[in-house]
C-alpha cells in the first residue's frame, strides 16, 4: 500500500547539497516523489512509497547529509501524487 507524506525541513539545508543526498537516499530506498527549496531557507519535500522505505526517509531527514544542520522536520499526510521516480524541483 502506498502511503504519502509532506515534509518540511528547517535548520541549515540550503546550500549543504540537501536535495541531491535526498534524492539519492530516496532513490536508494525505493521512494518517490520530490524534494525542493523554499523561499524562506527551508526545503520541503513529497514523499510516498511503501510506509517503510517512507519512514526510513524521513528519519534520514531529521540529520540531513553532513554539512546539514537540521532544526525541525514537520511532516504531515498527503495524497499521493502521479510520480514514478524522485526529483530534484526548482
């Protein structure tokens, strides 16, 4: 069953190579959906995947890659969207 979440990222995460390592983790894991930059320094991302290739992914968003310094993760459910891979958005 596929299970669909929106995360938001905050802390120090743009800049540090954030979205390539999620991409590439989320890649790794099986998951799909994408990940992007904000206007206010966060990144945000979709997620959604069996719930748990999901939950592994987000529980790597909590430390991001090593340049990374991450304050809050917020995630909430979502509906999944028409994706079969995991992109990078600008």
């Amino acid at each position: 069953m596929t299970v669909a979440r929106h995360v938001r990222v905050t802390g120090r995460v743009q800049g540090v190579f954030f979205r390539a390592w999620a991409r590439e983790e989320a890649r790794r894991l099986g998951v799909h959906g994408w990940v992007r930059n904000c206007a206010d320094g966060s990144v945000e991302a979709h997620v959604q995947g069996d719930e748990g290739g999901v939950a592994e992914l987000i529980g790597k968003l909590h430390f991001g890659p090593s340049g990374a310094q991450v304050r809050d993760v917020v995630v909430e459910n979502a509906e999944p969207e028409n994706v079969d891979r995991f992109d990078v958005r600008h």
